[in-house]
C-alpha cells in the first residue's frame, strides 16, 4: 500500500477505495475536504506493486489502513469493510467515519467474477476503459474476497462511539441496501443516507461531496 496526501494541516482524513479503483475514483471521497486528505492506493492499484500472495483479507487490509495516523476516515466499498475491521479491534482509533457502498458486514458477499464488476461499470468512456484495465490486475482478490465477512459479530461495533455515517444504494447488486442498513444500526451513533440509485458515485457525486464536507465537519 501507498498513500498521496493533499492538502496541509488538521484534521486528517484517511481516504480508503474501491476495489478497482482507478487513481481519479479513489480522490472522489477526498475532494473538498478540510485539512490533509491521506489517499492510500491499495496494492494492485494505481502506481502500487502487485498485491502479495495471500494479500486479499479483510484484517491484512484494515492492518495496512491502521499505519496511516488519521483524526477521521472514509472508506468505499472494499476500504469501508476494511475500516469496520480496524475499528473492531481499535474503537476509539477515529473521531468521525464515514462508509460509503459498504458491500459485507457480518455476513459473506456473494461470490462475483472481473467480467461482472466489468459489466457493470458505467460512466465516461475514459473511465470506463480505466477501470476494466485496472480490474485485469485483481484476479486474486476476485479468488479470495467472497466468503470472508469485515466483523465475524457485528455487536462488537457497538464499543465504537464516534459517529458513523453510511451511504449505500438501491439497486446496486454488488452493495445491497441491506448491509448499509446493518452497518448503519451495528454503530451506536450511527447514520444511514441511501440514495435512490444503483450508481451513486456518478448520479449523485456533487451531493456525497457536499455530506461528507457537513458530516466530517461535525
């Protein structure tokens, strides 16, 4: 894993992408956030090396989000799993979370394939075409991340006292509505926002950015 920063001063916001993420994608959740904005680009990602044998695992993941000191954190999909992992086992770790499109909480995903996260990817062209190059790298992760779940009991996030928001999506296969909700109500001062669309990271970007402003900024 490696990590950009943007920006200068407090606080600091731990950004955490997709799986598949292009570099573009993974700064959407950062834009327009106060402080230093700390992206990581997980390993088969971006300008990363190739993930090590065996790297796909929820704990593996939220270990390597765990060296990176941040005040707060947002975290997409596979980073918003990963997040919920590493704030089972250090609930104090951030002041504010947000979730976004989580897609696993205490129960396993359904398996998926590339050509799936290929076909449904929608958007420009351009970032169409990155994207279903950037997946020819995550054979492995397609292997080893369905069956695994963030939090084998999700009653452990209940120690977790910062406020968490969660925003999922209707209709959106691959993150169903109802792991956003259970990942809303697993968190005691948590929060859920679904959006009316199975693509709200294209349909509905100006008004993600302008939540996560709000709700980061307490």
């Amino acid at each position: 894993m490696i990590t950009h920063s943007y920006g200068s001063g407090s606080p600091v916001t731990l950004v955490a992408h997709g799986l598949g993420a292009t570099p573009g994608e993974a700064r959407i959740p950062a834009s327009g956030l106060p402080g230093t904005r700390v992206v990581v680009t997980l390993p088969s990602h971006g300008d990363a090396p190739d993930a090590p044998e065996g790297y796909w695992d929820y704990g593996r993941i939220a270990a390597d989000l765990g060296t990176v000191p941040a005040d707060q954190a947002v975290g997409v999909s596979l980073g918003a799993g990963a997040l919920v992992r590493l704030m089972s086992h250090e609930p104090d770790r951030f002041r504010r979370v947000a979730l976004l499109l989580p897609a696993v909480l205490d129960q396993p995903r359904q398996p998926f394939t590339l050509q799936q996260l290929s076909d449904l990817t929608v958007g420009p062209p351009i970032y169409v075409a990155e994207r279903r190059a950037a997946l020819t790298r995550l054979a492995a992760a397609a292997e080893q991340l369905p069956g695994q779940v963030a939090v084998p009991d999700a009653s452990v996030l209940a120690a977790v006292s910062a406020p968490v928001l969660v925003i999922g999506a209707v209709g959106d296969p691959l993150h169903p509505e109802d792991v956003a909700k259970a990942t809303a109500a697993a968190f005691p001062d948590g929060e859920l926002w679904l959006i009316d669309s199975p693509s709200p990271m294209i349909t509905h970007r100006t008004e993600i950015r302008h939540r996560l402003a709000s709700f980061l900024a307490g």
